[in-house]
C-alpha cells in the first residue's frame, strides 16, 4: 500500500461551489468538438486541387501525386487499425492486393461488371475477410495480432499465386479496365488525378466524422487500456474489430483503385516494402492524427524522387533522413506543423496586444 | 442490492478466495479489510469481472456473469482502482463520458449514419458528465487532459467516472492510499454526500476512514471470511486481532 503523502485538491465544503456552478452550469464540451476539422479538409482539397497541378509538370510527377493520394488512402485505413484501434496488423498491404484482385475479377471482360461495382466488391471481400480475422484473432494482442495478421498475409499470397481462375497465371492479372464512372472515363494519369483526390475527400471527411463522435474517445480508450474500458461500459472489442475492418477495407479500396489506374496488379504490387512504408508513412507523418498517414505518404513517395540526383548515396540519406524524423520528431511532420502554426498563433497574440498597449498609451 | 455467494478465486494451485459470501444492502457502506495478501482485492476484481471465478453474483435480484467486466458493468457495478486508473490521452471529461450509461449511438453508426441521433445523446451525456466532475470538484479542469491531473485528482476523476455511469454498487479500493489526513476527512466527506442511493464496498486499511464511513465490515484473511458486523464489534473481535496483531507464541504461556 502506497503511503506517501501527495497534494490532491480534494475541495473543502465551501469550495464545492466551483466556477463551473457559478457560470450557470453551461454545456462543456470535448474541445476535440471545438476544432475546425471539416474546414481544414475542405482547405487541404482546395490546396491539393489548385498546386497539384502545377507541380505535375512531367508525367513522373504526376504518377508520384497520384500515388501519394492512393497511399493516404491505406494510410488513413491503417491509422484507423493502428494508432486508434491499437491494432498491430501486418496485412494492409495484402488488404490492397486483394482489392485489385477482386475489383480486376468483377471487371474483367468475361464479367463486365462496371468499375465502381468493382470497387464496391473490393471494399466488400476486405470487409468480409477482415471480420473473420478479427473474430478468429479476437483475443490475439499486439505482436500476437501482428503474427496472426502476417500469417493470414502469407497465406494469401500463396493462394493467389496458384489460384488461376481469380488472380491470374502466376499471380499476375493484366488488362484491368480504367476507370469509368457515369460514362465518363479516366485514361490518363492527369484525370485519375481528380478521381483519385475526389475518393481521399470522401474518406477524409468520413474519418472527420469519427474524430468528431464518441466512437474516437472509445476506441482510445479501448487502445490505451482495454480491461478498465471494459470496466467503464466501453464496448471495447467491438470497437476494435469495427475499425479493423473500416481500416482493411480502405486498404481494398486504395488497392482497387490502383489496379484499375495502372492496369494491372499481381501479389507483388504491395510487396513487403510497402508493408514496412506503410508503417513508415504513419510513423512519419504522426500517429496522434488522421492527417499523419496523408502527410507521411507524401514523404514516402517524395523523398526518394528528390534523392534520386544523388543516386549514389540516396540510399544513405533517405535512411539517414528517417532515422532524424522519427528520432527528431516524435509526433511526426503533424506535430511540427502544429508546433509551427502555435508559435505562430503566439506571435500574432502577442502583435495584437502590443497593437492594443500602444494604442491605449 | 448485491449478493455474492461461494465466491472463489484460484490461481493454478492457489485458492486466493474461498466461498466467500457477503450480502449488500441498498444504500449501505460496507467495509471489506483483512491483512495483505487476505484475498480482498480478488475479490473485488471477481465482482466486477476482471478475474475468472466461481460462484454466484446478482445485482437487484438479477444475475451477473462471472469474468465478464462489461456484463458486470451492465448490472451497475462501477469500480475505482487503488492505483488510479485514468485515461492520459483523453481530457477529464472525456475520461468521465466513457462510463456514461447511456451507450447507444457510440459506434461507427452514430459516428456516419444517425449523427443527429448521437448529437443529441452525446449533449446529454455531456450534462451528465459534467455533474460527476462537479460533484468531485474537478469540473473547472473538465477540458484539461487527464495527463495534467495530480494523483490526488486522478483519484477524484476515477470517482467522478464511476459515479457518471449511475451505477448501483461502486467498489471502492483502497482510495484513500496516498492521501495525507486533511484529504482523507475530505473524501470521507464527498463518499458520505455520493453514497445516497448507492451500495458501496469499501476496501481500506485506515481504521479511522472506515469507521467514519462504515455500517458494516467484513474481515478476510487468507481468502476466508472471518468475522462480520459493526466496525465497534469487529476491531473488538479476538480472530480479528490475532489476524493483523499475529497469534501469542504458545511458548509465552
């Protein structure tokens, strides 16, 4: 029994009428509910759409921006599993692979089903599979749940790598169709671009909505520890297999989106360096927020390219470069920024109030 | 309120609780202490689900469901933890609104379908929730994390979560670990002005807390109950004294 003695402000009677009492007991709430989450969605987009453009200025350019966006769509599917649900799963990329599989099946000739079916299909077999995954791994914890995931992984690749009839000779499926929605068809990468930015929107407005509801603080909690939120009403597992899924089916999303832009996709397409990239976007870009996988992506594709002109010891610095930011930046680039727009809030606060002394002599 | 009959723990060979059978009655303060090692936090954690046990367990007449912290939670037990057990990432309010008893609309459904829905409950349980923090006087600190929270307030904040899910029996261990005499009065004082309507069991080793508090008390020692009654008749009861004073060696005689 711990006895040391520690100040804690238990009120005294005539304390107990506390400011909260005394401004009339009005409606506080979370000040996660305070920010302006939707506001900043609708800037990023803006901001995307207008610079985008101007960047791409070669067809490698655009490729790059097109899968940064791809990318940040698994990214916020993992931070989903991984920073909210404390989920370490190893198969978001075969969650990928298995949407371009299944979206390439639904639309091949024979079938001739219609792109977004081929997404919706896609979305729906990640779905499935990560349910039976969850259920089955239910009690399976941190590295545990990384094995269980790894194994599930493994053994789908090797299903897909004899499993003709579905993904192809040799684990290969070629001649995926582009594209097409409402008549309308996407051939070159310059308009995947906006199909592409269009399908992050929606999913960032969606992970909007879960920052904003009580299903985040739950599934925190659940993160953080699971048997006192269990304890506290907090239907804790649920919460954990419901982002599980959400999060694998954002993975077979991004993955079906990809096989119909470059048309095709074998079990190679998300390798295991993208497996580990996926970790590092998050890491990178910061686990705490939904905009860390966004911005970790953009450095994950970048980087590499703007290395490329020392091609000798690109190899060096981008691990060196690495190892700074995660050593460096412990809540990734979205903590920096939000470091950056405080002190900046600051300086802008403190001219106000110079502004008001000065006038006020 | 709570009836708990052949309560038992094992762990492997070990027995830490035995048949223990204790009755809580509506609005009644009951004391459970013994020596350390006697079996009383088990007992709390087989309550409240968070050890696999044997036994019965019913709430209001209803039965609970060993080894099931949710099930336990359903049927109204709410739990503070001798060592606080808040949650750092989330603010004090937060931390207060994940006991709320009303648990509709907290999933994915009221997060993207029925917003309107979860507005207006999630609003109530705001209002709610800040009534715990009042209570415990940690409502100016409602918007603060919990990381910033001294041991003391994080003791108030686990009481304010307990109490935000109305439940009908809080246990209670050991809460008055860590506090100097003046915040024990103080917590005695806040306990007597909550306990209104709510079943409480309390595990302390402060005979002057207990007593302050107390109708009852139950005394175990090594997982078995060995006596039961008023505070003045159980400190005054010879098993009772040999428990934490020791036996007189046969050899003084």
């Amino acid at each position: 029994m711990s006895e040391t003695t520690v100040e804690a402000p238990v009120p005294a009677a005539d304390e107990r009428d506390s400011r909260w009492t005394r401004l009339g007991r009005r409606t506080v709430r979370p000040p996660i509910y305070a920010e302006h989450q939707y506001l900043v969605v609708i800037g990023f987009v803006v901001l995307v759409a207008l610079v985008a453009p101007h960047i791409a200025t070669s067809r490698s350019k655009q490729f790059l921006i097109d899968l940064w966006l791809v990318y940040a769509i698994a990214g916020i599917g993992f931070y989903w599993v991984f920073a909210l649900a404390g989920r370490f799963a190893f198969c978001q990329t075969f969650m990928m692979t298995l949407g371009g599989f299944m979206s390439a099946w639904v639309t091949r000739s024979g079938h001739g089903k219609p792109f977004l079916l081929g997404v919706a299909s896609a979305i729906a077999i990640t779905s499935l599979l990560a349910f039976v995954v969850g259920i089955i791994a239910r009690r399976s914890q941190e590295l545990y749940f990384a094995i269980a995931t790894l194994a599930v992984t493994s053994i789908g690749a090797d299903v897909f790598n004899h499993w003709d009839a579905f993904s192809g000779r040799n684990g290969t499926v070629t001649n995926v169709a582009s594209p097409k929605l409402f008549g309308h068809a996407f051939l070159k990468d310059k308009q995947v671009f906006w199909l592409f930015l269009g399908a992050l929107t929606i999913v960032l407005l969606l992970a909007v909505l879960i920052e904003r509801s009580p299903f985040r603080r739950d599934a925190i909690a659940s993160r953080d520890n699971l048997l006192v939120a269990r304890l506290t009403g907090v239907a804790a597992g649920r919460h954990q297999l419901v982002l599980f899924i959400l999060g694998s089916a954002l993975g077979g999303l991004s993955g079906s989106m990809y096989a119909h832009w470059a048309g095709n996709v074998s079990t190679g397409t998300f390798g295991i360096d993208l497996a580990i990239g996926i970790f590092l976007m998050l890491f990178l870009g910061g686990v705490g927020s939904m905009w860390g996988p966004v911005l970790g992506a953009a450095f994950y594709v970048a980087i590499p390219q703007v290395l490329s002109n020392i091609q000798k010891y690109s190899s060096i610095v981008y691990g060196a470069l690495l190892l700074v930011v995660v050593m460096a930046l412990p809540r990734g680039l979205v903590g920096l920024a939000q470091d950056g727009s405080r002190v900046v809030k600051d300086q802008v606060r403190k001219a106000r109030r110079k502004d008001i002394v000065d006038v006020a002599g | 309120m709570l009836q708990a009959e052949q309560i038992s723990v094992s762990f492997g060979g070990v027995r830490a609780v035995s048949e223990v059978s204790l009755t809580l009655d509506t609005g009644e303060l009951l004391g459970l202490v013994g020596p350390n090692g006697s079996g009383k936090t088990t007992f709390l954690n087989a309550i409240c689900g968070v050890v696999e046990a044997q036994g019965q367990l019913t709430v209001d007449g209803a039965r609970v469901p060993l080894g099931r912290p949710r099930a336990a939670w359903r049927a109204g037990i709410a739990r503070v933890f001798q060592a606080p057990q808040t949650f750092e990432a989330l603010t004090c309010l937060e931390n207060v609104l994940l006991s709320s008893a009303d648990a509709k609309m907290r999933g994915v459904g009221g997060a993207w379908i029925a917003r309107p829905v979860m507005w207006t409950r999630e609003r109530r349980r705001w209002a709610r929730a800040m009534e715990a923090l009042d209570v415990v006087g940690l409502a100016p600190l409602a918007t603060s994390p919990a990381a910033m929270l001294s041991y003391g307030q994080r003791r108030l904040l686990e009481l304010a979560r307990a109490l935000a899910g109305d439940p009908k029996v809080l246990l209670l261990d050991e809460p008055s670990a860590g506090l100097n005499d003046p915040e024990t009065a103080a917590l005695a004082d806040l306990l007597r002005r909550v306990r209104e309507g709510l079943s409480l069991l309390l595990i302390d080793h402060k005979v002057d807390f207990l007593d302050m508090l107390c109708d009852r008390i139950v005394v175990l020692e090594l997982g078995v109950v060995i006596a039961e009654g008023t505070p003045q008749d159980v400190w005054r009861d010879k098993r009772v004294m040999s428990a934490y004073l020791g036996v007189p060696d046969d050899a003084a005689h």
